[in-house]
C-alpha cells in the first residue's frame, strides 16, 4: 500500500503582512510557494489595504494572535523552510524572532522596510528590534539597497559598495547576506556571500514597471528552493531566474504598478 507520506511536498511557512491587492506580501508568498511545487502555510502578522497605487493602512494583529499562528503551524505541520517579510513592530518583531531562534529549519529574512511606492512598513522603532534580535536568526537575509541603508548605515552607491554593504549586513547575525543590487544604474548584479564564500548574480534587466511583490517573491522562492533540499547559492541563483521570469511576464494592474507574474511557468507551459 502507497505511503501517503511520499505525496506531501516539503512545507514552506511565511510570517507576513497581507496584500490586499494579491501582488506582494502573504499572498505573493503563498503564489510562489504553489509555483515551485512545495506547500505553503502562512502566519499573518498585518493587514494591509493595499492596490496598484500604494498602501492607504496597515493594522497590525496582536502579538498573542502571531503567536498561536506559529505555535498551531509549527507545533502540527512543521515546516522545511520559513520566510519572514513584513513585520510591523518591535513587539511583532520580537515575537517572531522568539519563535525562530529554536527552529532548526532554513529561516529566509526579507526585512521589509518599505512598499515598492515608499510607503513605510516597518516602525521606526522596530529597526532596532530587526538588527539585534531577528537578522541573528537568518540562514539567509535579502535586504536592498534602501533596507541596506537602514540596517547598516552603509550607503551603497555602485557595484564596488556592495561586499562592504554585505559585510556590514554579516555583523548582524546571519548566515549569508543577499545584497539586491537592482536598483543601481547599469546591469542588475546581487551579491551573495557567508564572508568566506562569494557571488555575483546578474540577470537581464527588463523594462517593465509592473514589479510589485519582487522583494517578496525572491525571498520565498529562496525559502522554497532550501525546502526542496537545494543549497544556499543554489537556491538563491534558481530563486533569481524565477523571478527574473516573473518580472519579464509583469502585467498591469490598475492605475498603478502592476504585479510580477507569479504564474508565468505554467502560463508558458503548452496548454496553460
């Protein structure tokens, strides 16, 4: 008799807002997650009302609420792999960072700081909470050049910026450092590294502004990729070329920024 055990894929659990626009946050996680072939599961830590043209609130949940969320996933199902975004608060912060400093899973950091139109997502307050106590937490954390800026100070201005960028992102506590180098001029180049081991990650740049949920998408695309049993370089050159597709198969969306197109694999494949 078939074991129904062999027909579960690995599980990838994100902790994260909402979006009510269904192009970036949970809802861009759990897109992701069902592409690439693993379970996702999902711990809300905020709702945004959210659309093409930006964010107009968020509301975040009690942390007691975040908390049984994690302890019901976890404490059940079990997860291969865990992705954070979208945390709020210092208080949210902390909770969550509680709960992953004694998991034994890849943990995917993206510390959102802000939405792609600049609206802020992260208090004030909370960066301190992010630096001292969820970073040490990361087997990998994804931040760019503007949440560079804010975890570090170190301002990254050109390609020659980044390894000082990552190392000053190393300090904090993870285990590698992903610096998203997409917004500088020229070609897009990211540099990965654990401080010893180092790389560059280049992808073609696509003209195309509907890059909604692109921070969000990398980050659980790595986490899915660790959960299907890949390594950290591996997972982040595979999460990359998903994403890169994604962005080239962006789509408009109101009267707005439209979304990265989680779908654009299977849209692709002969009769999707």
């Amino acid at each position: 008799m078939e074991d129904m055990t062999d027909l579960t894929p690995p599980r990838v659990l994100t902790v994260a807002g909402s979006d009510s626009g269904g192009g970036a946050g949970i809802q861009a996680d759990l897109k992701t997650m069902m592409a690439l072939g693993v379970h996702g599961m999902s711990v809300i830590a905020a709702v945004t009302a959210q659309n093409s043209l930006g964010v107009q609130g968020y509301w975040e949940l009690p942390p007691e609420a975040v908390r049984a969320q994690l302890d019901s996933v976890l404490g059940d199902i079990g997860a291969q792999a865990i992705k954070t975004g979208m945390l709020a608060s210092p208080v949210l912060v902390e909770t969550v960072a509680e709960v992953l400093a004694g998991v034994d899973v890849p943990v995917v950091v993206d510390p959102v700081g802000v939405s792609k139109h600049g609206d802020a997502l992260l208090a004030p307050e909370a960066v301190d909470t992010v630096k001292s106590l969820l970073l040490r937490t990361a087997t990998v954390v994804t931040p760019n050049l503007w949440e560079v800026l804010q975890l570090t100070g170190v301002k990254v201005e050109d390609e020659r910026d980044l390894r000082r960028a990552a190392d000053a992102v190393l300090e904090l506590g993870p285990t590698w450092a992903l610096i998203k180098g997409g917004h500088l001029p020229g070609a897009p180049v990211d540099l990965l590294t654990d401080g010893t081991r180092e790389f560059r990650l280049t992808a073609e740049r696509h003209d195309n502004r509907h890059t909604h949920g692109t921070g969000c998408t990398l980050a659980s695309a790595i986490a899915s990729y660790l959960a299907l049993g890949e390594d950290v370089p591996a997972a982040v050159e595979r999460a990359k070329a998903y994403v890169t597709g994604a962005i080239a198969h962006g789509f408009p969306l109101g009267r707005g920024i439209g979304p990265v197109d989680h779908a654009w694999r299977m849209r692709q494949a002969p009769g999707g």
